[in-house]
C-alpha cells in the first residue's frame, strides 16, 4: 500500500487546522482526515460519524501503529508544506 496522493484544505479555527483527503494505490481515497492542534501538538484524527447515542466512532482507521505512523507523517508533511506555501504567498 503506497500513499499516492495528500490533498490539504487549512481551515483557520482554533483546534483543528486542516482537512485532509489522502488517497492509496491512486485506487482508493479517505477522505475528512483531520489535522488538530492538541496539547501535545498537532496530531490527525481519521474520519468519523456520529452515533445515534451521540458518540463518535471511527468510519476508517489503520489496524496498526506502523499504518497509523505512515499516515501520519505524509500528512503532518503535506500539511507543513501546504501552511508554507501559503505563507510565502
């Protein structure tokens, strides 16, 4: 499974920073990611729906640290790179 594709769309809010869609093989894309400023610094949280108990549960997710650690570094960096272009402009 290879990352093919990160798209970032920077929201200016006070915790969450950006949507990102992010897609696999150029065959499958998820899409809501969301990169959120927490205590500890910027994380992603994968998509989620509302429960009719009003929990949220995950729509996708990896199913391991080492999935969930590759998603998170392609996206933490196309983030950084969009935030700098969009800065430099």
């Amino acid at each position: 499974m290879v990352i093919t594709e990160v798209r970032v769309y920077p929201v200016n809010e006070e915790k969450l920073k950006a949507y990102i869609n992010i897609t696999f093989d150029d065959a499958f894309v998820v899409r809501d990611l969301k990169v959120i400023q927490g205590d500890k610094g910027l994380f992603v949280a994968m998509p989620s729906r509302r429960r009719k108990d009003g929990t949220f549960r995950d729509a996708a997710h990896p199913l391991n640290n080492e999935t969930r650690k590759i998603i998170e570094e392609k996206v933490l960096d196309a983030y950084h790179e969009e935030i700098s272009k969009t800065e430099a402009a």
